[in-house]
C-alpha cells in the first residue's frame, strides 16, 4: 500500500515517499517522513513491514555513519547500496529476514553524477535512471517510461512526479494522502515543495 | 510460480571451431513488472572464460561476487588462471555446499582452456554438472532456446558465424518469452581475443 518514486536528473536525483502509515486497514498517521538520510549527498527511501523498516534504516545510516568516521571519507551513493544490498541478502538467508523495500538515491561528488538504486528485500539491487516501489509502481512506471528523460531538469521532474502522483489519486483505490518530495544535488538533500 | 523465474532472463552458450560463444539477456523484471534493462547476467572469470548466472537476481550478485574472490584467490595460491573445467567443478562445489537451501541459479559456463579447446557446460541450482559439446541453454527461456539451438546449430562455425547463430538464437528464443528480452549480450571467445557485442532487440 505504501509507494516510493525516484527519478535520476540532469544533476540531482528527484525522490518521492508517501507519507501514511497504516496498520491494517487503519492509516495511524499522515505525516511519516520514509527516509533516512545516509551522509550529506546519500539519501534512503524505505517501505515494507512496519518496524522492521525503520530498525534496518537506522541500522544501515549509523553503520554508514561508523565507517565514514573511521576511515574519514564519504561513502557514494554505490557504495552505500552495495553495502546495504549485502546486508538485505545475508539477512534474507536468516532466522528473521527484513521484509524492506529501499531507494536509495544520491549525488556521487567524487563522480559528479547523480545515481540511483532500486533494491527490494531479497537483496536485488539495480542502478535506474527513475523506479517506483509497491503497488503504485504499477500505476507510475508507464509515466515515467514515457517522459522521463536522462537530462531531465528539476522543473520538468517536480511536473513530472506531480503526473504520477495525480495518477495514483485518480486511479488507486488506497488514498494517499500526501508526499513528501525531496531533492538530492551537489548542495545535499533538501525537501521541496510541488 | 518458481524463484528461479521470479526475475527472469535467458543464457545460452555454444561451441565453435576453436572457439565458443556465450550470450544473455539484458533483462531485469519482478514477475511481470520489468523493472531494468541493464541487468546482464554474464562474468567474466578470466581472459577466456565467461560465467553466465541465470536465476534469482540477489543470487546472481552474491555468486558473481563470490566467484570473483574464489578465481582471484585461485589465482594467488596457484599462480596460473583457472582452467573452465576446473571452474566448473568450483563453482558446483559452491553450489552444493548448499544443498538443502540452495542459491536459485543455474549457471552456464563457456571459455576456452590452455590449448585454446572449446568447454562448455551448464549445471542446476544444486551444481549438478551437464557437459555439452555442442550447446547449452538455461534461464526462463530454455523450451524456446532449446528448440531454435537444435535447428540452427552445427559443427566447427567459425567466430562470426558462431556469433550469428548464437545471437540469432537468443534473439527469436526470447521474443516468445515475456520474462525475458529487452536487449543482449554476446562474447565470441576466440585463441586471439573476445569480442563483446550488445544486440538491440525488440523493447514490447
């Protein structure tokens, strides 16, 4: 029920994160922020079963936090997903898997590109030009498919994410009531307005 | 439906004269939901030998990773490169070491060995090991590829030859599968070098 978008700009990286949290039928709360920041230029969108998402999230933003201290260097944003897609992989061999669904989106400095990384709970892990996760991917890919461009400017992916989320309004039986819509660049992550 | 066609994609490698061909699929979906087409499924494990893993994807990039560390520790302790045959029987040890909670891949392996002898071989998920002199298929696609393989192949192609036909194969094979497509790779494996190139295929 819960939907995660991104979308790789000319020079930043566009995220989206519906902002409910549900328990059953039952939305509990319409202000939740899905997302972690990992450093400065790294951001984490999540989804999945409640509790263990925000618990994986924290767990993976403070053990990216601990190697940045000790090694003194920034972690990309490849680095920080094939560190979190390890994780998700030996955990989906346990007792207790996550049940998460992550994107993790970024400005790569060293680079000067922008990434993103699409990774569902068994531990596949795709660098994407734009994805969406849970059922509203079925509804917002096709959009995306269509008018997203790999020089996309800022402007053109906010009316972008706008399509897809009115899409998901007129055409999803679950309401989603609001998104928070957030920009990673060369200057950090910063939450915007659509 | 089966892990192991969960994510989709289809390998599928054949012996020339003097050298062998290894091709896959660019295709990276969730069931029915194509989620990538920049997923190739092929490794190289040395200068002349490729590792194809079709299969579950998170597998896929554990194994990948995996067999990189093993063939680079190989090659430290034996200071020489792997031999496809003894690949093989490394990677279907990897395999069966875990045999009652098996990694969901079924790889291919293509190279050519230090006499410059085409090998080829495909296992299941368990390391069970199919040697081939002719072709090997697996993936989602394998009641197409096997059926196209059989009808096109023949001995001793040369490399450009080998090429049209593996890639020829692949191309119609997977146009019947809707879990597999969206682009390909081939690797012609010649004594003198590899030629790697990316096929446009039907995007529907």
């Amino acid at each position: 029920m819960e939907c995660l978008i991104g979308m790789v700009g000319k020079d930043f990286v566009l995220t989206a994160a519906d902002t409910s949290a549900a328990r059953s039928i039952t939305v509990m709360k319409s202000t939740e922020d899905k997302s972690r920041d990992l450093n400065k230029h790294v951001i984490m969108l999540y989804s999945g079963e409640p509790g263990d998402t925000v618990h994986f999230a924290e767990y993976i933003q403070r053990n990216v936090r601990f190697y940045e201290i000790k090694n003194g260097i920034e972690l990309t944003p490849k680095a920080a997903a094939t560190f979190t897609r390890k994780e998700l992989a030996t955990s989906l061999r346990s007792r207790h898997p996550y049940a998460v669904n992550l994107l993790i989106a970024g400005y790569d400095v060293t680079a000067l590109s922008s990434q993103l990384y699409w990774i569902d709970y068994l531990g596949s892990s795709v660098n994407v030009p734009f994805a969406a996760h849970g059922y509203g991917a079925y509804y917002t890919l096709s959009l995306l498919d269509r008018y997203h461009r790999p020089d996309i400017s800022l402007d053109e992916a906010k009316v972008l994410v706008k399509k897809c989320i009115d899409e998901l309004k007129s055409r999803f039986i679950i309401n989603l009531a609001d998104f928070k819509i957030k920009v990673t660049d060369k200057d950090g992550i910063r939450e915007i307005e659509i | 439906m089966s892990i192991l066609e969960y994510n989709g994609g289809a390998i599928v490698a054949m012996v020339g004269k003097n050298c062998v061909a290894i091709g896959s699929d660019k295709r990276f979906g969730v069931q029915l939901m194509t989620v990538s087409t920049e997923f190739p499924k092929i490794f190289p494990a040395t200068d002349k030998t490729f590792i194809g893993l079709p299969g579950l994807a998170t597998d896929i990039r554990t194994l990948s990773e995996r067999f990189r560390f093993k063939i680079n520790m190989y090659k430290l302790s034996e200071e020489r490169e792997i031999e496809p045959r003894t690949l093989a029987h490394l990677v279907s040890s990897t395999l069966y070491e875990r045999r009652f909670g098996p990694y969901f891949v079924e790889p291919i392996i293509a190279g050519l060995d230090k006499d410059n002898q085409p090998f080829i071989c495909g296992m299941d998920l368990i390391g069970c090991i199919n040697f081939a002199k002719d072709f090997v298929v697996a993936g989602t696609t394998t009641d197409s590829l096997f059926g196209v393989c059989e009808s096109l192949w023949e001995p001793d192609l040369e490399p450009e030859d080998l090429f049209e036909t593996v890639s020829q194969s692949l191309l119609n094979a997977v146009d019947r599968d809707s879990l597999a497509g969206w682009g390909a790779v081939i690797h012609v494996v010649t004594p003198e070098r590899v030629i790697t190139r990316t096929l446009k295929t039907r995007m529907d």
